[in-house]
C-alpha cells in the first residue's frame, strides 16, 4: 500500500517538471519558507448589547410559560435595543474613512 502511494507521488511529481530542464512548471510567487514571526491580527469581535434587555424578557417568558402575549413590553424593549444598537453600529461604519471599507479590508487581507 505504501509503495503504491509512493509511486502515484512520483509520477505526479515526474508530470509537474519540465522535460527539458527538470525544473518545476510552476513557479510560487513567494519564497516556501516560513517566517520568524507570527501576524499579529485580531479579529474584533462584536460587543453585547441589550443583554439586560434580552434577560429581562427571558425572565418574563419563564414566569409565564413562554407565552409571548404576558411578554410584549419586554419583548417591545428589547427589539427596540437591538434595532438602537444597529443602527449605531452602522453609522461607526459608515463614519470611518475611505481606506478601512469592507471590500479594500478583504482586498488587502488576500494581498497579504
């Protein structure tokens, strides 16, 4: 089984070279080596909101046997917190300069 497997990576590798110069086809834009350090990017994560909102009516719907009816302030509250918070969150985005747009962010990550 081994000597099979290593037959069929030989000739895949035999396939990739050049016939005349037995050099590899293809040619990696960057150099295969590692480097001495690590990329320091942090992905943000995003904040909790309306989390005593959100207890709030869960409490409500435990006291009434999850019946939303018994439930429709605090069920009113928090959807009225979610909606406040993004809709801020969306005017942070829309407030931030030109270079720091979500397509030239992805843009430049695969560029790295």
């Amino acid at each position: 089984m081994a000597m099979q497997g290593g037959t069929a990576l030989q000739e895949k590798v035999s396939r990739m070279l050049s016939r005349k110069h037995k050099k590899p086809v293809l040619k990696p834009n960057k150099p295969l080596v590692l480097k001495d350090e690590v990329a320091n990017r942090k992905i943000k994560k995003g904040e909790a909101t309306c989390v005593t909102e959100m207890s709030m009516m869960m409490a409500c719907w435990k006291q009434n046997n999850f019946v939303d009816t018994f439930c429709s302030n605090e069920m009113q509250s928090f959807y009225k917190c979610v909606e406040k918070a993004q809709n801020q969150r969306e005017s942070e985005w829309h407030d931030r300069p030109p270079e720091s747009s979500p397509s030239q962010l992805f843009h430049t990550d695969l560029c790295r």
